[in-house]
C-alpha cells in the first residue's frame, strides 16, 4: 500500500510526519511518500497569530490537497486545526506526549530579574499571555513587579535564538515539542538536536503546572487528517490509540463548547486516571481569570454535616520531631522531590544544577518565597505521577525524596527529615463517618486505636496514601479527592 502523507517543512512537522510514517510501516506495511510544503502561515511571518481571522493560517492548504485527492493524509500538531466540523476527518493519533508548557529563562538575566523586578517573557499565544500575567509572580523565587510581552513567531531553534540573542528574559513554548525534537533519532535531525541540547544549558526551566496553566486543546496529540468516510479513515482507525483520541477529542468538544479556539484565552485538560478523570479549565471571563478543578468518579460522595467528618475542626494527635540530617550530603542528588515546606532544611540553596520538584503547589509557592527556583511539581496527584522529564535529565539523574520517617519513595533515595509521633485515642475518632486521610500511615495509626471506623467511608488524595487504602478498604467505602480543601468543598 502506497500512502501520500504531508506535513509543513520545519524540523518538527518533518519528524511528526515520519513518526507517522514509521507507524505506518509498522502497522500495515504501507509505503509512505512524505510531501513537504509551506503553508499560508509559513509564508506570511507578519501576520499575528491572535486573531480570530486567522483560523487555520497553517492548515487551509492541506485541507484543499486531501479534498483535492493530491494527498492521502496531512499530519498536524492536532492544537493547530480549526474545531469547525468540515470534509475532512481526523483518523488517527499515536500516544500523546507531555500537554504541559515549558518556561525558559536564560540564566544571564536571572540576576537583572532579581534585582528590577521585570520580567520580559516572549510569547505569541494569548492563552500563554493570560496565564503567566495571573500566576507566574507565585511561582517565580524573586517578586515580579512587571511581566512584559514579547510576540514570537519561528520553529524552536529559531525561538531559541531570538531568546539567547535578544533583549527578552524568559520564551514559554509547548513542551511536548521540545521532547519530541531532542528524543529525534537520525542524523537528519543531528545538528537540530545539539542546538537545541546547547540552548537550554543556557536556561533555566520551569514545567508549568497543568492545574494553573492548562494546555490549548490537544496539545502535544498528532493528528492525521484525511477525507471523511474514505478507505482510509476506516483503515487508520482501526490502528488508532483510542484512549488518548478520545481524551484530546473531549478537550476539543469543550472548547468547542465554550466558544473558543487555538488563539483563545483557554486552557482545558483532561487527564484519565484509574481512580477517575480529572479536568482543568481556565480562561478569561470579562477580564478576569475563571478556573476549576474537577474529579470526576464513577461513584458520587455524599453530602454531609461538618460533625460527621473528620479531621474537620478537630486537631490531629501528632507531634512532628525534627531529624537533623547533613545539609552537604543532599548536594550529592541531583535532584530533591520535597513532599512538604518544612522538610527543605531552613536556609538551603541547592547545589549549581540541581533541580526540585514539590508534591504540591502549595509548597512550590512557598519555596519560591523563599528564594528556591522549583522546576515542577505532582500537583497534589502522588508522586507517582508521571514527571515526564526523559529528555530534559540525563539517565543517570538521581532524585533524593525529603519526607517523614516512615515515607515511601517511589524510584527515589528516601531521605527523612522530620518523624511523626502519633498519639490517637479512641475519643480522637468517635462519632464521624467520613475520614479524610493524608498518609497511609495517618490511617494505620488510627485504625489500630478504633478498628471499626475501616466500614466507614473513607477519602484521600492520589498517590502513596490511595495506594495504602486499597488493600484496607472496601472500594465502594473509598474515595480519591483532588486534596482536602476540595474534599471539605465537595461533601459539606
């Protein structure tokens, strides 16, 4: 089977085109013959992205060649496409990479940043605009007074190089394209790889957290578009990755629904899990900043009475007792998962290199305050949670994890700086029935004081605690909350 397959000419659309390609060959043999081309948009760098006009600046063309019939298929980054049904279909998509943004800074103006309180970031996407204005001051460790704007437009070593060479201080772009680019295989893409590798040793990163900044509609998701209810479409979709199609298709219906488009000032995500699939949108409404976090499970909480909850209003019986550990040692990691504030020693500033990586966001801002540059977080969803940073660490990368005595660490060096003394009486318990638990061993200490609250009905957070719970805990009594404010939110 001979198949035509087009894509724009930079370096990424080229080696989507060929992923594709590949996948191909793989899956149904098929001959590919790759077509590069420049699009309306390629050939018009002075027209501004934000526009609502410019709807499918770099997809018009491909469209007319597979109705066209020159083209069997086009392979789009699928946030590009315009989400106006028409006569073409999207068929296919191979497994999604990282939907998050990526924050460069370059390192010769982290000072200048410092000291004048401006930060010039180059963006072309209002969305992007929007969302670094309203939260990067929390996340950034030193106070912001002014963040500027500059447009950009360009593939990322162009992007990159206007960052280095230029007056600008920081360039937000899509992740998933950095990855993709540095994890490329073949001397084509050799040179484009190691200007990449050489940028970014010139810059300090943040993965911006997808609750705060989520991502336009589909991004990081491959799109082969092809004519509606050809051989085709039925061919392509019966080698199709269904769970991430169907993820990146709700995110478009949503969009959809809400009116906007690639130049929108929106972000939705949706993200399966096995304990259920959660959902993040923020956009602007009338200026402001509208955003929510949602869990959606198979099963529905209860309402409830502030009295029939717990901890609630009651006090936890534990005392928390330091553990003094040496400061040096922790340079010899590479890098330092830090589960709450207190268990970053005092005055700590990480070693040249060394990156950190926060449980939660609530820590993160925390250690900003404090001056500590943080790269990322697991946004309260467990350390489990995929981090996704193959290609921005070297393999033999070496996370140290900063908890309580009895923690877990999940591919990580456990390093205990603090110990919990837990003093629980059977009164502590008495009359909830609802428990909101913050570790596994919160919950084993309780049980093993009033062994009858395990056939009550029981919550927690994802991760290391959910993990514990299953094995205790009757399914139909446990339920997974996106943190105990929303929890106290959902069931009062």
């Amino acid at each position: 089977m001979r198949l035509k397959l087009a894509s724009r000419k930079s370096d990424l659309a080229r080696l989507q085109l060929q992923t594709v390609g590949k996948y191909l060959e793989e899956k149904l043999q098929a001959i590919p013959e790759y077509i590069y081309s420049e699009s309306f948009g390629d050939k018009n760098l002075d027209i501004d992205l934000s526009g609502s006009e410019n709807k499918g600046l770099f997809t018009k063309d491909f469209y007319d060649a597979i109705v066209n019939k020159e083209v069997d298929m086009v392979v789009h980054s699928w946030k590009d496409l315009p989400i106006e049904d028409n006569d073409t279909t999207i068929a296919l998509t191979l497994p999604r990479h990282d939907a998050r943004d990526l924050l460069l800074v370059k390192k010769s103006s982290i000072e200048k940043i410092k000291s004048t309180g401006v930060i010039d970031v180059m963006t072309s996407s209002p969305r992007r605009e929007f969302f670094v204005n309203a939260h990067l001051n929390k996340l950034y460790p030193a106070k912001l007074n002014t963040i500027k704007f500059t447009p950009i437009r360009g593939n990322i070593p162009t992007r990159l190089g206007k960052l280095l060479k230029g007056s600008s201080d920081a360039l937000v772009m899509a992740k998933a394209a950095v990855d993709r680019m540095l994890s490329a295989e073949g001397s084509e893409f050799a040179e484009v790889r190691k200007e990449i590798r050489q940028g970014l040793e010139l810059c300090e990163w943040m993965v911006l957290p997808l609750s705060l900044f989520p991502s336009s509609a589909a991004q990081g998701a491959l799109a082969v578009e092809v004519l509606k209810g050809s051989d085709i479409e039925k061919t392509l979709n019966a080698i199709n990755y269904n769970d991430d199609f169907e993820t990146v298709k709700l995110e478009r219906l949503k969009l959809k629904e809400l009116g906007g488009g690639c130049h929108s000032k929106l972000g939705v995500n949706y993200l399966s899990r096995d304990y259920g699939q959660i959902y993040y949108l923020s956009r602007e409404v009338d200026g402001q900043i509208q955003s929510s976090s949602t869990l959606f499970r198979d099963k529905k909480i209860i309402k409830t009475t502030e009295d029939q909850i717990w901890p609630g209003n009651k006090s936890i019986p534990a005392e928390r007792v330091k553990i003094n550990i040496d400061t040096e040692a922790l340079n010899n990691f590479s890098g330092l998962y830090v589960s709450k504030l207190s268990t970053l020693p005092e005055g700590y500033t990480p070693a040249v290199g060394q990156k950190v990586w926060t449980s939660g966001l609530i820590t993160w801002e925390k250690l900003a305050s404090r001056g500590v540059w943080v790269h990322g977080s697991s946004e309260s969803l467990g350390e489990k949670e995929p981090m996704r940073l193959e290609q921005l660490l070297d393999s033999n990368f070496k996370w140290g994890k900063l908890t309580h005595s009895k923690g877990v660490a999940f591919n990580k060096e456990l390093i205990p700086t603090y110990e919990v003394k837990w003093s629980f009486k059977p009164e502590d318990l008495a009359g909830a029935k609802h428990f909101y638990w913050m570790s596994g061993e919160m919950f084993k200490q309780a049980v093993a004081v009033c062994p009858e609250i395990k056939n009550e009905l029981h919550y927690c957070g994802p991760g290391h605690t959910y993990e514990a719970l299953k094995s205790e805990i009757a399914p139909e009594n446990l339920f997974v909350c996106l943190g105990y404010e929303a929890w106290k939110k959902e069931i009062i």
